[in-house]
C-alpha cells in the first residue's frame, strides 16, 4: 500500500509496504486489454464509529494486507488506492475473480469479521492520464460496486462471457440471471450480475505436472482430470516446471526426479526450490527408483507438505490421490514401499530402539502419511488404542513439547534418519 492513504473521514493511516509507483502501475496497464476491479468497505463511517479508531483501523490493516497478497498471487496491479476503496488492474477475468473471491471468502472468517466488503468488476481498455488510470472502463467498474452490497461481487456482462468461455474457471463459481440498470453517468442500460461460490468450499485441487515422459505426463493428466483435479500445466523439464509453479500457483507440484538436461536430480532441485519461493506450494515428488536419500532430503528441510511416492503408485489412482490430497492439507508422505522396507529390517538404531515392535509399526504408518483412523482401519485396531501407542512414541522420540502437527513431522524425520543410517 502507498505510504500513506487518507481514509474518508480523515485519518492518516501509516503504511509500511511501499508498492510500485501508481504512475509505474498504470504503465503496465497503457492501452492493454484489461480487468478492473473496484473493491470498497462497505459503510465505513459508521464501521468507524461503531469500532472506535484503534478496532477499525486494526481490520482496515488487516484487510490490505490480505487484499495486497492476494493482488500478487494472481499477477495483478494496485492502481491507486483512495482511503478504503481500491483500483486494481488484472490481465485477466479469471484472475480478477479469483483475487476478489480470495479475498471474500478470507475476510469474513480469518481477517477481519467486522468489514464487509462490495466489488465491482469489468473488462475494458482504460486510458492513461497523469499516472492514474481513466475512462468509461474504469468508471464502469465503479459504479456497478456501488451497486454491490457488503460481500458481494458484482460483475458486467463481458466479465460473465470471459468467465465462462475460461475452462480454467470451470466448477469454481457461477452467475446469477442480470437484471439491466442505469449506471449514474453512463448512458444507456446496463447488464449485470453477481457471481457466486460456495463459501465453504475451495476449489478443485490445481496441480503442475512435470516429468520428461510426454506419455507420463499426458497419462496423469489425463486420469487426474477425470478425478476433478484442475490440472493448470505441463512440464517436460525444471526450468518449464518453474515457470509453470510461478505463473499458476497450483496447490500442488507433480515432480519427476529425474529430469533433462542430466537426468539425475533436477526435479529434486526445482521442488526445493519450490520449496523456498512458495512455500505454499505443496511438492510431491515421483521416481522411477527406491531411492532413500532422496526421500530424506525432500522432507528434512521442511515441516510439511511434501511427499516421495515411486511411479508405480500412479496406476494405483486411489493412493496417488490420496498423496496429492494430503500434502495439499499440509501433510508429508512417505512411500509405503520405502516404510515397509524399513519396518520388515531386523533391529533399530538411535532412538528407535526405544519403541516397541508395535510402536515401530504404527510410526511407520505415521510416516507414510496415515491419520490415527487410518492407522486403526490398516491395523485393525480400535481408534483408542492406535491413540494409546502415538502417545508413547512421540513421549520415546523426546517430542513432548511439540505441538500434535508438527509431532507428527517430527517424529517422520526422527524415523527416516534413523533407518537410513542401518
């Protein structure tokens, strides 16, 4: 946000983020075809009076915050930013009504419960003057926020028809029927609609796919497409994967260990570095081989939200799913192949040998990604007793003091460093 923005009723708000100079903003947009998106607090005088200025200017943060993050994930521009209302420019439909249902669904439940806010967008060739943004597309925008009540997104007929014709955007949202109105300003009448989306719902799973195998790629595609995963785009090598992961943001990265130009570990060094620039991308890694090492360096780095799965699994769609699913949520898995391996070895080294042969049993599932119910269903075995054998392992593994999450990580890594080593 500007370094400082006057509220309309007259409060100089401080903001520590300086973004792009609007003069540099509305340069990006000169004489393109873009989205504008209008995005206003609804009735923020008397949110004003009714919070106090401490409690209100504390939500107003809040909220800028969410709105600047959600502005950067989906490639678009702060034009200017007048008080509590914002002019955002998009290269797309798509990535306007995802920024602005991002930031819809947020604001309610996470950010900040007490301002509500009311969006206009339309599509448009806006003119370029004094380093702000001008003209009928940019007025249009506005206006039909006016028309928005708190939480809702208003949208003009040419974002409805983009919107649609957008396979990306298929499932994630509809439009109610338009109704015609007049637009103070603008002549003639004018169709417009709201979008909707399930509040409580997220959207289909969206996953890059990498691998040099054309066969491979397309066939995952394919059966991950069937199965309702958004498959956003197709890699043949790191540098492409890279590009993709950064274009798209997907909930997760499908990655083939070896890739071109040697063939060893390039897939392992994109998904680090994955990794560390999107931290909220989730990696799992595919290989051709059991290959241990590999399978330790994925996850030691991280808390979460990778996995190590052998190609073999990819016929076996259920547990491939299952994989994505988990490390999407924040989980790690582990190849079952590789915990088998491990379990079925005579003896356990370091701090393993404090657990018994059921203890090491269970930790294995835990290491292959299994919840407590899931470990009971493999087992057999009551939920109350799987419960009764995670509390002694996690006591064993010296992890008392780790929260349940990051336990369960925790003691993954504890069993993977210290099996590797036999």
């Amino acid at each position: 946000m500007p370094p400082a923005c006057r509220v309309r009723h007259d409060v100089t708000v401080s903001r520590p983020d300086v973004p792009p100079d609007v003069s540099e903003a509305a340069r990006t947009v000169s004489g393109a075809t873009v989205t504008v998106l209008f995005a206003d607090v609804e009735g923020s005088t008397a949110l004003l009076e009714r919070l106090g200025q401490a409690r209100w200017l504390q939500g107003l943060a809040g909220y800028e915050a969410l709105l600047t993050d959600s502005i950067a994930k989906h490639g678009g521009t702060l034009v200017k930013a007048l008080g509590d209302g914002h002019l955002l420019a998009f290269p797309s439909a798509r990535a306007a009504l995802r920024c602005a249902i991002d930031v819809q669904r947020a604001l309610p439940l996470d950010v900040a419960p007490d301002l509500r806010v009311r969006m206009g967008i339309h599509t448009g060739e806006p003119a370029v003057r004094e380093d702000d943004l001008h003209g009928r597309t940019v007025v249009k925008a506005a206006r039909i926020a006016d028309l928005a009540r708190g939480g809702e997104i208003l949208v003009s007929s040419v974002v409805r028809e983009l919107a649609e014709a957008d396979e990306d955007l298929g499932g994630e949202l509809w439009f109610e029927d338009g109704r015609e109105v007049e637009l103070r300003g603008l002549r003639g009448r004018h169709l417009v609609m709201a979008a909707r989306w399930d509040p409580l719902a997220r959207s289909a799973l969206r996953v890059v796919i990498a691998d040099d195998s054309v066969l491979v790629r397309d066939g995952v595609a394919a059966v991950l497409r069937e199965c309702g995963v958004h498959v956003a785009a197709l890699a043949g090598d790191a540098d492409s994967l890279y590009r993709e992961v950064e274009r798209h943001r997907p909930d997760v990265a499908l990655v083939d260990i070896r890739m071109p130009p040697t063939g060893t570990n390039e897939g392992l060094v994109a998904a680090e570095h994955i990794g560390r620039d999107y931290p909220d991308v989730a990696v799992l890694v595919l290989s051709q081989y059991l290959e241990l090492a590999y399978a330790l360096r994925l996850v030691e780095d991280r808390e979460a939200r990778r996995g190590y799965l052998l190609k073999d699994r990819v016929s076996d769609m259920d547990m491939l799913l299952d994989a994505i699913r988990r490390v999407a949520n924040g989980g790690t898995v582990v190849d079952p192949a590789i915990v088998e391996g491990l379990v079925s070895s005579a003896g356990a080294a370091g701090p393993l040998a404090r657990l018994s042969a059921r203890e090491r049993e269970v930790l294995g599932l835990i290491a292959e990604g299994l919840s407590d119910a899931a470990i009971a269903e493999r087992l057999g075995m009551a939920a109350a007793d799987v419960e009764a054998h995670v509390e002694p392992i996690f006591h064993k593994l010296g992890l008392d003091d780790e929260d349940t999450s990051h336990r369960r990580v925790a003691a993954v890594l504890t069993y993977l460093r210290a099996t590797a080593l036999r």
